[in-house]
C-alpha cells in the first residue's frame, strides 16, 4: 500500500516523526505541506498521514487550508500525528470535525508528546508581558507526588503549589545565551565520547599486556605507532576504528570551540577574561562556567552559589541528628565538574595552591582536599563575577 505522509514543521520535530514513520512503513514518501493556492491537493497513495506540531491546542493555520484543499476521496486511508509538547487538547477532534465537514474520515489519530519543549513557551509569555514559572522536576515530583496521578490532579497542586509561593523554581535562562549553552553542552558530550576511545585504547593496550609508553592521547603526536604495537590484525582494526573517530572528533570539537569562543566574545567579553586570570583556567573551563552561571546575580548570595554548582554537600536533619547526605544530584552538574577540573589544574599551575593542597591532604584525604578547594574557586568565582575584578589568590588562600 503506498502511503504519502504529508507534514507540517516548525522546529523539526513533525519532520522527524515522519521520518521515522516513514522508516517503519514500506512504500512511504514524505511530502512538505506548502502555502496551498486552493487547487485541490491529489495523490496517488492508498494511505494518507499527516504529521504537524500542535499549535496554541490545535491545527496550525497551514494544516487546517491543506485539509481544507485535499481531494475528496472517501475510499483513502487518513490518519494523523499531532506532534506536542503535553497539551495536544482537542487537535485531534478538530482534525476528525473538519475532515468530516468535506465527507473524509481520520480512521487513527496519534500524539506524540515532546519534552524539553519548554524554551518556546517561556519565550512567548516573555514577548507577550506574561509571567513565567518554570517549575524544577526533580523537586516538583518529590513534593506533589500522590497515589493517583493525572493531567488535571498535576495542574491543580502546580496551581495551589504556586499561590502558596512553595512551587520549586528553575530558572529561566534566558535566550540570548541559550542556544550557545547548550552548544557548550553537546561539545563537552561530544568530548567525552573521545575520552571514552582513549580510555579504549589505554585498555586494550593493558589487556594485551604492552608498556604504555605513549602517554597522554589528546596529544596527537603521542598517538604515533600505537595500531602497530598490537600483534593480531582484529586488534589492529579495533584501534584503528578508533583513531579513525578519534580524529573526526578533533575536527569536529575544534571548529565547535572555536564557534562558541566567538559568541563568548559577543555575549560577555569581561566575564570571559576574568574567568581566565585564575591559574589554570582555560578557554573550556572559562566558557562552561561563563555559560552556565549566565548571570551571577540570578544567585541571592555567594551560599546560593556554591549550593548550585554542587560544592557543598546536602544536609538532612530531624530532632538533632543528621540524617543521609541527601540527594548528591541537586544543582548543576556541568559546574560541579567545572570546579573540580578548575581545583586541579589551579594546583598543577600556582605553588601556593599546590602547597595547600598538599596541607589539606595531610588532613583530609585528596579528595576532599581537592573538594574543598574547589569550593573556595567557586566562591572566589562568584565574587570575580559580580565584583567585576580579575582572580586574587592571596585573598583566596588567606596568605
Ligand atoms: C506558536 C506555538 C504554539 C504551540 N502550542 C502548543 C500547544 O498548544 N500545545 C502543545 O502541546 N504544544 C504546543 N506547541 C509546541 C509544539 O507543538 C511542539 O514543540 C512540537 O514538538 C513542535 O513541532 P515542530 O518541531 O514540528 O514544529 C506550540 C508551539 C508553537 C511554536
């Protein structure tokens, strides 16, 4: 049976329903819905879908003139995929009345439900003077959970949970910047993906029980003449997929750093050089902390701070004692990692950070010395920021 999905996409994702629509149905084409001219749209398939996003709960205007032009033939196949982002409403209703009013019938309707849609919405309410709440998952599930649990019961708790002030908020991150964070992002997803070849390769060679004398893999001239120490040709071909990935990653990573720089130097040029005056810190770290904070006075005290970026451990308390550390995954992972990458190499850099460090050791362990001073860059970062002055490692390390 041939089958024509006609779609409709804003932002991609009608697209890429269909796409895989058309994946699953053999004999599918996908057609664009264009501006119609009125002409009555005929196809030659047996089957008709039509996939678009959900637009203000319903048809957007597009979708509604294609079904008003289609070719009445009552013997086709219809169906329909309303592509949303949680409130697909009556799309689907609207859909079925409007083809029924032309003598067709939709035989199956299907939504498709989209999260992190939420960047759309915020920016609407934001263009039309509307206030926006963004509601934090994680905490939102923890206070409203209940035995039954629907659409309407969720929306009643998120409104009593916001009159009472107790909704738990995220923030908003605004546009400007957006896009680039999550840019910066998926560049450090991508980068540790190339770790993952490295970390491949460094145990393969331990497996086959070879001297690792090549060192450090980012480096590329250290990976000369490693396929070659690996005596079975499998081996050989297994590290040679590797180094093959490897260096479409550096291609890759490098033009999406370079990318992001420029759009540091454009979104906030101080921030991004004050960032990098502490010892140690580089472009990457600079541009995940830069893209994470945004705006540092989004946080009400230096405390605030710490707390988000995950330096400082949760406490749980009840009738004096101290209950579990609570839950190690609140606040933001990317700067977590930021600081504990920035504490290291801010020791490797500066000798007095090195010599604290090595204090802290003695009394704490390397990790938690490790740990606190990250948390001592994160509080100096906070000030760095909002202060507007560059790194001052006196102050810092108390000397
Ligand atoms: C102007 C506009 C209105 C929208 N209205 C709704 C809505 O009422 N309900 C909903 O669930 N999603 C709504 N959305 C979200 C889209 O349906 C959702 O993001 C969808 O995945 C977008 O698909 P697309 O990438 O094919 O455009 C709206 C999006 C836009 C741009």
């Amino acid at each position: 049976m041939k089958t024509s999905l006609f779609y409709y996409t804003g932002t991609g994702n009608s697209l890429w329903t269909a796409r895989m629509l058309a994946e699953e149905i053999s004999d599918a084409e996908i057609i664009p819905i264009s501006n119609t001219s009125g002409d009555p749209i005929v196809s030659g398939a047996e089957a008709i879908g039509m996939i678009f996003p959900v637009h203000i709960w319903g048809l957007p205007r597009r979708v509604i003139a294609f079904v008003d032009a289609l070719e009445q033939n009552g013997s086709r196949y219809y169906f329909a995929v309303a592509v949303n982002a949680g409130q697909v409403a009556a799309t689907l209703m609207q859909l079925k009345k409007r083809m029924q009013a032309r003598g067709l019938s939709l035989f199956a309707g299907f939504a498709v439900e989209c999260i992190f849609t939420w960047y759309w919405v915020a920016d609407l309410c934001h263009n039309e003077g509307i206030p926006f709440v963004l509601g934090h998952a994680l905490y939102m599930k923890a206070i409203h959970g209940g035995k039954a649990k629907n659409d309407k019961i969720d929306s009643h708790k998120i409104a009593a949970l916001l009159r009472g002030g107790m909704i738990p908020m995220s923030y908003v991150y605004p546009e400007k910047m957006r896009a680039t964070r999550d840019l910066m992002r998926r560049r450090n997803h991508l980068m540790r993906k190339r770790s993952g070849l490295y970390a491949h390769i460094q145990n393969t060679n331990s497996q086959y029980n070879l001297p690792d004398s090549f060192g450090c893999l980012a480096v590329p001239k250290n990976r000369n003449g490693i396929i070659e120490q690996f005596e079975h040709p499998s081996v050989q071909e297994s590290i040679t997929a590797d180094m093959e990935i490897i260096r479409s990653y550096d291609v890759i990573l490098s033009q999406l750093e370079k990318s992001i720089i420029n759009m540091a130097i454009h979104h906030d040029p101080v921030s991004y050089a004050l960032l990098q005056t502490i010892p140690g810190v580089g472009k990457i770290i600079a541009l995940i902390i830069l893209y994470e904070v945004e705006n540092i006075r989004r946080f009400a005290c230096v405390q605030d701070f710490a707390s988000y970026s995950r330096l400082v451990k949760c406490a749980k308390e009840s009738n004096g004692k101290k209950c579990s550390s609570g839950d190690s995954k609140i606040g933001n992972g990317h700067l977590k990692w930021a600081f504990s990458e920035a504490a290291s190499f801010f020791a490797n850099n500066s000798d007095q950070a090195k010599k604290f460090l090595d204090r802290s050791t003695k009394k704490h362990g390397k990790s938690k010395a490790l740990s606190i001073l990250a948390h001592k860059l994160g509080r100096a970062v906070y000030f760095m920021l909002k202060n507007k002055e560059a790194f001052n490692q006196n102050k810092l390390l108390n000397l």
